[in-house]
C-alpha cells in the first residue's frame, strides 16, 4: 500500500479516444455471491473495525461518505455504504457512481495484455514500433538563462514493458516543483481535443529521464490507450466495452454518466489546504463526465460503481475470468503483477520503488515484493492502484481477496486524516482475517 501513499494526488485526466453512445440505461452489474465472514476466515467482530473507521471518517466531517467491499474465495464478506453521495445530499447507495481516475490505468493495461495475447505487441518492442512519431524524443539536461531547455537526444526509444511500468521517461504535469512536469502542465497536454493534437504537443516536450532509467507517473497509460486504438482499429472506449465490459456485465462503467443516471454521480470535493474543510472542487483535475467525452483517457477517464469494479476486481483474482467470460490467461494476470523495475531503476536516487521499500512495479499495477519492509498485512504479490479522488483496490492473490474502497476527494493528502486511508483499510481488513489459511 506504500505506493497509494506516495501517489495519491498523480492522476491523468488526458484523453485519447472518441467514446461511443451511451444513451440508454441498462440493468444494473449483478454482484457477487455474498458469504459469512466467518464462513470466509474473517472475525465478524474485528471486521466491524473497518465499518466504525469509515463512519468515524464520515462523523468527523473528513468525508461526505463511502463505500467499501470486501470479499475472498469469490464471495463478498463486507459491503457497506457511509454518508451521503454529497454535503447536505441524498445517503449514499451501493449504485452510486465514482469518478475513478487512476483506477482506469489497470483497465487499459487489461485492454493491452488481451492484444498482447493475441501476438500484436512484445514487451521488449520499442514503442516507435506502433507510435513513430516518439522517433525523434529529446531527454531534459538543464535549462539556460533565458528558462529554454537544454536537451539531448533519447538514447533509444523507450520500450512497451518501460511505457506500462512508467519507465520510459515521460513526466505528467500534475505537478510543477520540477521544469519537465510545469513544462507538461503548461503546455495544456492534458486537456487535448484530439489524438493528433495530444502527439503533436508531446513530442515538442522532453523527457524527464533517459528510458529505462527512473520511475516518474507520467501520461504513459494515455500513450496505451493510443496504442490500442491502433493496433484493434477500435476507439479505447468501445473496445473496453466491447472485450472487457460486457463480457464481465460491468454495465455501469463507462466515460461519461448519462443524464438518466445523473442523480448516481457522487459530488466531488477537495479539503481546504488551511482549515482541512471540504469544499467543491473545481480544478482542472474536474472532468465533465455529464457528456461523451471528444476523446476518452486511458489514464484517468472512467466512472464506475463499486459492484462494477468489483466484478473487474474478481475477474484478475480468478486469474483472468470470471462468470465463464475469460478476458485474460492466468499466465498473463501473474505477467501483469510481477515486478518488472530494473536494478537499475530501483537503486536509483529517490527511488520511488526499491527493494528496502518492499513494493515493486508491475504493467499498471504497484506490486508488494516484501510485506515486512513494505509494512503491511498483505501477502506478498499482493497488486493495487487508486485514483485523484481516493478510490482504491487491492488484489492479493495470496490470501483469495481483494478490497476496493469508493471516496469523492480530490488531493485527500491534504488531510491528514485521509491521506493513509487506504494503508488504514488494509491493516483493518487483515487483523480480522483470523484465518488465512482457508
């Protein structure tokens, strides 16, 4: 969980792909079976920790509310809703529909390692092999007097193992304590109209690093996106629907929220930077999900429900299908959860992920390669991601679990309160996991 930590304000909200129609409402994602915790391992007793700790979030005013899942041996022990969808709104519901930002990463490394398995892509193939226009990248040496960058051409084109494990140099421009990220945020890349405009405005922009050399959150998992459009000759919108979504009857997930399910949308909120109170949000991180967007973010663009990711959740747990619908071999979801950081890149200065940190990087997914230096509960192999406005997921295939966690607050770091929430969840879960073994 040290990653959801360390990563929780670096979100993408950029685009790559016209989304389909979604006009009509469909019947709601059947959920999973539903177990006895203590028919699943858990203590009934201690599980209730994790309901008080969420109420307590919602009483003490650091939440508007919540949902949360918990479920092992494909059967749900916990499902819970806290508060209300909005300050002075309607409870909060089981159906209620989350901005998921980040959470959407993992689904398109999903879409990539379906035409993986198809033979379309190799993770040793340079990216220029689907994407040349990055043939001519420049990597940021300095900067002169006058703030123009200094740079040097890329010593070769980042790979698609280094483009799926944030490896391959690009920044994000969520933040702008460093030249390359409020270069990426200056530029306006993250609000790009078209595919054509988003590549145009990349390539003028350096790398932060020399491929294969430091892990920086970067626009990478938009770039996937691109890359699956080309290779399927499908928008990334209408192939997750048509090769994830409906098989796994995730009908609740798309990238916008029609009109008739507007009233499902949690409000978005962001804590007052002085006084910790929340307040609406309304930065450039507020995408307008209220309409089809003109071109859909394969980092950052999807809203869900928790019964919906859930069911994407088990899908990765059972090793790649669930409900008969199998999107993925068990092979490719193990591929997926393995570390694939470099020595290189894990001894790096300031590495974010080391061997003395515990946690790894996978294909869109933080992995725990040692959960006593990582300082969590979760069995090694353990995989997770979270979003800008506090979801987040884990999977461990260890134990035959998974939790995911439904909030609407963006920069949650900010309050102290919120910002280990997720590690705060995990240590709950697990102490009332009295039972592993089953």
């Amino acid at each position: 969980m040290w990653i959801l930590r360390t990563m929780a304000a670096a979100t993408a909200v950029v685009a790559l792909a016209v989304g389909p129609a979604w006009s009509a409402p469909r019947p709601a994602a059947p959920t999973l079976a539903v177990a006895a915790p203590d028919a699943a391992g858990f203590s009934p007793e201690r599980l209730k920790r994790l309901d008080a700790y969420m109420q307590g979030l919602v009483d003490q005013g650091h939440l508007p509310g919540a949902v949360t899942l918990v479920a092992r041996h494909g059967k749900i022990v916990s499902y819970e809703t806290f508060g209300k969808k909005a300050i002075g709104g309607a409870p909060m519901t089981k159906d209620t529909i989350f901005r998921i930002y980040s959470q959407t990463k993992p689904v398109t490394g999903v879409a990539m390692m379906i035409l993986f398995e198809e033979g379309k892509w190799r993770l040793d193939d340079p990216v220029t092999k689907f994407v040349p226009e990055f043939a001519h990248l420049q990597v940021y040496k300095g900067q002169n007097p006058d703030g123009t960058f200094i740079t040097e051409p890329a010593t070769r084109a980042p790979t698609m193992r280094e483009i799926m494990s944030h490896t391959g140099g690009f920044a994000y421009g969520l933040r702008t304590d460093q030249p390359v990220e409020k270069a990426y945020r200056d530029s306006g890349l993250l609000s790009s109209k078209t595919q054509a405009e988003f590549l145009n405005t990349l390539v003028k922009l350096p790398l932060a690093s020399q491929p294969g050399t430091e892990w920086r959150y970067s626009v990478s998992v938009d770039i996937q996106g691109l890359i699956v459009e080309r290779l399927s000759g499908m928008s990334l919108a209408d192939f997750m629907k048509s090769r994830i979504f409906d098989p796994l009857k995730m009908t609740e997930t798309s990238f916008w929220v029609p009109p008739a399910k507007s009233d499902r949308l949690a409000a978005l909120y962001i804590p007052d930077p002085k006084t910790r109170a929340l307040k609406p949000a309304d930065n450039f991180m507020v995408l307008d999900v209220t309409k089809p967007p003109a071109i859909a973010s394969g980092g950052g663009g999807l809203v869900s429900t928790t019964a919906d990711y859930a069911r994407f959740a088990q899908m990765l747990l059972n090793g790649g299908q669930l409900d008969g619908a199998r999107i993925l071999s068990p092979g490719t979801v193990r591929l997926m959860a393995s570390n694939h950081l470099t020595d290189i890149v894990m001894t790096a200065p300031d590495a974010s992920f080391s061997p003395a940190k515990g946690v790894g990087f996978g294909l869109d997914f933080a992995v725990v390669t040692d959960p006593a230096r990582d300082g969590t509960l979760q069995g090694e192999g353990t995989y997770s991601w979270g979003g800008a406005a506090g979801t987040w997921f884990w999977v461990d295939p260890k134990n035959d679990l998974f939790m995911l966690g439904m909030i609407h607050i963006l920069a949650k770091e900010i309050d102290p309160a919120l910002a280990k929430i997720n590690d705060d969840a995990a240590t709950l879960v697990y102490q009332a996991l009295v039972d592993p073994a089953q």
